[in-house]
C-alpha cells in the first residue's frame, strides 16, 4: 500500500504531537518514518514536500484529535 510507512510513522508520532500546544492544529510532513516539518497550513506543508522531496511519496497530516478527510490533486508544472 502507498504511504504505508508514513501513516505508521504519524500514528505512532501523534500522541505526543498531540500534547505540544505548538503542534496541535498544524500540519506535519512526514517522510518515511521521519517527521521532516510542522507547518501552520495544509499547502505550506505540500509546497514544503514537493521543494525538499520532489516526487517521492510523502505524507501531510493535520495533527488533531478528529480529522476531516480532504482531497486535493498534484499540483505539477509541466516544463516548457
């Protein structure tokens, strides 16, 4: 399955993303079993990911205690 490892790595890493004030509500980006980045907003996690990672898989999660499913695109620019 995509991003397996990445949804292991938030679930055991929420918890105690959950108990720093900074955190809760903020959007990580993970990247195999790494947590790469916090960020205040959903696209400043994305463009975070695609500047540091490019295409490889990674993960952006609100961390919260209920999450609201959200659905999004790749945002690819072709070259010219």
């Amino acid at each position: 399955m995509a991003l397996e490892t990445e949804l292991e790595t938030f679930r055991r890493e929420l918890p105690a993303l959950l108990t720093d004030p900074a955190r809760r509500g903020k959007f990580v980006l993970i990247h195999g079993e790494a947590v790469v980045g916090c960020f205040a907003t959903f696209d400043d996690a994305l463009a975070a990911g695609y500047d540091r990672l490019g295409l490889s898989p990674f993960l952006v999660k609100e961390v919260t205690d209920h999450e609201e499913p959200r659905y999004f695109s790749r945002n690819l620019r072709c070259p010219t």
